[in-house]
C-alpha cells in the first residue's frame, strides 16, 4: 500500500467518505448544484438562488477583459506607482492572495491591500506611497462598509493635499449595482466604476472584478488564470464518477469527516502560497459555521510532528512544482504515516490557483449540503457590527470607552490550561499592526500550544476577522477559546469627518467583538499588547511552555498516536 499523499484519501478514510458520495451520486446533488437548486441546503430559496453566480462567473469575466485593460492602460498613463485596495473580507483577501503570490510583474504598481482600522497599519501604508501617484480601489460589495469609507475619507484627504494630484480619476470603485458606494464614486468623479454581478456573495467573488481588477492591475495574464479556472469548473461538472469531480470529492471528505469530529481542516501549503490558506479561511468559516455546527479552517499553522496534531484534524496539502517542498513533503508524508487523513493538490505553476480557487468554492457548497447548513448567509456578523455602533455610540454621548478586564501572560497560560480540551480550538484575534517580529513571536505561541495541547491554533487580524472567522466564532461549534490582543493605538489617528478616530473605532471593533463571543457563552480573554507587542506575545508563549514543564495539562488530550484498524 502507498503511503505517499495524493488527491484521495488514504484507505484508512475512504470507508467514511465512500458513502457520502454516493448520496450524492443518488440524490443527483452535481446536477441540482449546476441547475442552482436552492432545495440542496434550505426549502426558502432566498439568499440562495441570488448568490450562485461563482457557477459560471469566469465566463461572464471575458465580457469585461476590454475594460480591465483599459483600467491598465490608464494607471500606466497616469505613471501609477502604486495601487491601494481599501476593503474588507471577501473584498481583499483574494486581492491579498494575487499581491503576495503574484507580486507585481514588471512594469505594474506595487499591491497594498489595507483592511484594516489599526492606526499604525494605515499609517504605515500611507508612509510608503506618493499619494498623487497613487490609484485607490475602494471595493465594497454593499457599498456602506464602516471601515471602507472610513478608510476612503482618509484617503481622499490624503490625495487632495498631494501636489500634482489627478483629483476623482484617482479612485475606482468594485461594488454592486444601485450601491452608495456607486452615487459616492459617481459624486467624487471616480476614473472607473466596476459593477459587479450582483449575485456573488462577497466570499466567493474572488474570480469576479473584485479579484480581477487588483489582479490585472499587478499584470497577472487574466485569460490564463480564467482559463484554468474554466477547465476545473468542467471537471466539476462531472456526476457519473464523484471519484473524478475535484470539487466534489473535496467537499465530501470535509462534510463527512467533520461529522466524525475531524472538523479542524488545516491547509498545508507551498512557502509562496501561504496566504491561499487564509482565503480558504474565510470561505469555509462563514460558509459553514452557523447552526452550532461548520468546518474549522486552520491556516498558516506552524508544521509541526505527528504527535502534535489531535484527532480532529483533516489535512489539505497544496503543492506548488518547482518550489523548496521537501521539508514540507517530509512533514506530510509523517502525517500520513501517522494514520492522519491527508489530501495533496499539485499546482502546475501560479495560474492553477484559479482552478483552487474553483474547486475550493464548489467544495463548500457541497460540504454546506453534507452538513445540512446555508452555505451562502452570514447571521451572526451583524451582531459584532451592531454592538460596535453601540460602544461608538457611547463614547460619543460620554467621550470615553467602555473600559474592559486586560488579563497578564501568566493568567492566560493559567486559564488555557484548564479550558483547552480535545477538540477544542485557540483562536488569536491581533487588534495591531503586522510585523515579521509580530507574526514569527505568534507562531512561536501557537507552537507552544500546539505541542503542550495537541490543539489547533488559528491567528487573525482584526477587524479583518471579523469579515471571515466571525461567523464561525459565534455560530459554528462552541468548541473555541478566544484571545484578543490589543494594540494601544498611540499615536492615533483621526478619520475626516468623523467624530471619532480610527483607534477609537478600532477599539470599539475589539470590544463589540469580544462582547458578542461572550454572549454566545465562548471562553474569550482580552491582553493589552503595551509598548512591545513582541515582548507580551513572547511572554505568553514561555507560560505556556513553563505550564507544560511543570505538568499541569488539566483537562488537556493526551498527544494523538498512530492507529491500526
């Protein structure tokens, strides 16, 4: 028998997974998806029917290539140097995934994708361009996102002042039809509106303008990678042999191990490719994760040995050919000698992210059919929103925040250790700014907790969070433990117009979140970053690690040992 990975599942797995597709293959579920059969995940079709067009959306896409190739052509006229996308969630994270895997090609504007309120992110990005040679995209599928036009005013202001500034002309909008955001672009005299098909949910739009036109603005060969997309759409088509449908294949092996408890999907990928697994992320957490039940995606989780990893884990290997994999196949390859169920997708090269991006997408909306939910809703991300306006609104009517309870290292290793049980999940939410420093101390914790706990570990940036694991936090399983790390904020930051700052509203995202985690009964705790982000997340992680050294792993699973059945 192989133990080598490959695009099925190892024999161990098959017995799971085997009778689901052929459910599938009985209930005629390819052929109900392609003919947008609502009566697949709910009897009322609303909020179904009208979120289905990632069907066919690569081929409507080749009807705008004209226009996208004249939005080129007039930021290389304008001597653009560099582009801007202000957006948030489905908005920015396949932008995201283009600007880090791509990169721009030669000749094009660098990508900065900025979702975020943080002061010092924005700040950051405002000191590194020259705004009169800068294009902005603001792109907002409802057209009224807080952070967007909060974002979009300080902009504006940011290019207004610019000597030898090109006025409206530097600003694109990506909306829907009839949005505010399309009066606004109209108002302001933006050079380009895009409207988008108004039937795609924002987190399947990634193959869509809100993808393609910071994607073709970087020079990425637009045709080529909706090309590749097309070919696994037609594969996807396939309904006498779900062995061969990639799609469906995928979304039954997620739908039907995670109602063995293997819930916790963990993207492995090439080193250029890391950033795919947050956009993977987004769409399977707010996809799935409602009802108390969903899949738990885990990106850009430190690789760890076999024992690390619990038996609630199903794992999903992208490799990228010609790329330094071989510790990464060693790592996986442990894996699969470990009885773990693992799947690899081989990427000819950079352009097969399009048919991913494909197949990943079909395989939610059958894994949302597996799992009896509405892959297309998202209910429970009001509720962050609504309880920030309400701690907006009380600042506005006191001057001051809500104070809320900041707990030190020691007391976090202390509590996780009594509520990091098998299953369960460490979720890090960082209200701050990315750093390398940053982000190699947080996977310093999350090793430390993966080795002491054997449990997953996910990291995000607030608020963009918010936009994709939110829903996840408050309505999938209450099987996640919380920690928010939060930023001081200093030096500020006001937004035009505004009568609060953008550390104000960060702030009140931060606790509004934390608010709503708590009243859906999740164990949720709050750190004060301070002067040195690094030195608190550090001093977390060694209290972890002294935690587990002095043998107090309450409640905790014992490592995950390899199984004969």
């Amino acid at each position: 028998m192989s133990m080598r990975p490959s695009d099925k599942l190892p024999p161990l797995f098959r017995a799971t997974v085997q009778p689901v597709l052929e459910a599938l293959n009985r209930d005629q579920v390819i052929e109900r998806i392609w003919s947008k059969d609502h009566r697949l995940w709910k009897p009322d079709p609303k909020e179904i029917t009208d979120r289905l067009g990632w069907l066919t959306v690569q081929d409507q896409m080749r009807q705008q290539l004209e226009l996208l190739q004249r939005c080129v052509a007039d930021a290389k006229q304008h001597s653009i140097k560099d582009v801007v996308l202000l957006g948030m969630g489905g908005s920015s994270l396949g932008p995201e995934v283009f600007r880090t895997v791509f990169g721009p090609q030669k000749g094009a504007p660098r990508l900065w994708v900025l979702d975020s309120t943080i002061p010092g992110w924005i700040r950051q990005v405002t000191k590194a361009i020259s705004p009169a040679r800068t294009l902005f995209l603001v792109a907002s599928k409802s057209g009224g996102t807080i952070e967007v036009m909060s974002l979009f005013a300080h902009f504006w202001k940011l290019m207004t002042k610019a000597k030898g500034n090109q006025g409206g002309s530097q600003f694109v909008a990506i909306t829907d039809p009839g949005t505010g955001l399309e009066k606004m672009a109209k108002d302001y005299g933006f050079g380009e509106i895009f409207s988008n098909p108004g039937d795609i949910g924002g987190r399947y739009s990634v193959l869509s303008l809100f993808g393609l036109v910071p994607a073709a603005l970087l020079g990425v060969n637009i045709p080529k990678l909706l090309d590749r997309a097309a070919g696994m759409a037609e594969r996807c088509r396939l309904s006498t042999d779900m062995q061969a449908n990639p799609g469906a294949y995928l979304g039954a092996a997620m739908g039907s191990l995670a109602k063995t408890g293997r819930d916790k999907v963990t993207v492995i990928a090439s080193p250029s490719l890391t950033t795919f697994g947050l956009w993977v992320e987004q769409l399977l957490a707010e996809s799935t994760g409602k009802e108390g039940t969903g899949l738990i995606p885990i990106a850009q989780e430190p690789v760890l040995k076999p024992n690390a990893y619990g038996a609630d884990r199903f794992f999903v290997y992208l490799k990228l050919s010609r790329e330094k994999n071989a510790a990464l196949d060693q790592a996986v390859q442990a894996l699969v000698k470990a009885d773990q169920p693992v799947l690899q997708f081989n990427l000819r090269d950079c352009y097969d992210l399009g048919a991913e991006f494909f197949r990943w997408e079909f395989a939610t909306a059958v894994a949302g059919h597996v799992l009896g939910i509405h892959p297309f809703d998202q209910p429970n991300v009001q509720e962050s929103k609504d309880n920030t306006n309400r701690v907006l609104e009380t600042f506005q009517s006191t001057g001051r925040l809500l104070a809320q309870p900041n707990h030190q290292p020691k007391e976090v290793a202390k509590a996780l250790s009594g509520l990091l049980q098998p299953g369960t999940y460490l979720s890090m939410l960082g209200y701050t700014t990315p750093t390398r420093p940053l982000e190699a101390a947080v996977g310093r914790l999350r090793r430390a907790l993966m080795s002491t706990y054997s449990v997953a570990t996910t990291f995000g940036y607030g608020p963009r969070y918010l936009h994709s694991t939110g829903q996840l936090h408050k309505g999938g399983p209450n099987t996640g433990v919380f920690l928010e790390l939060v930023d001081r904020m200093v030096p500020d930051l006001p937004i035009p117009g505004r009568p609060f700052s953008f550390g104000t509203l960060a702030n009140a995202q931060a606790s509004g979140d934390l608010e709503s985690l708590r009243t859906h009964h999740r164990q949720a705790l709050r750190v004060q970053l301070g002067r040195n982000p690094v030195t608190v997340v550090n001093a977390i992680a060694a209290a972890v690690t002294g935690t587990r050294r002095s043998g107090r792993r309450t409640g905790t699973r014992k490592p995950y040992r390899k199984t004969r059945r």
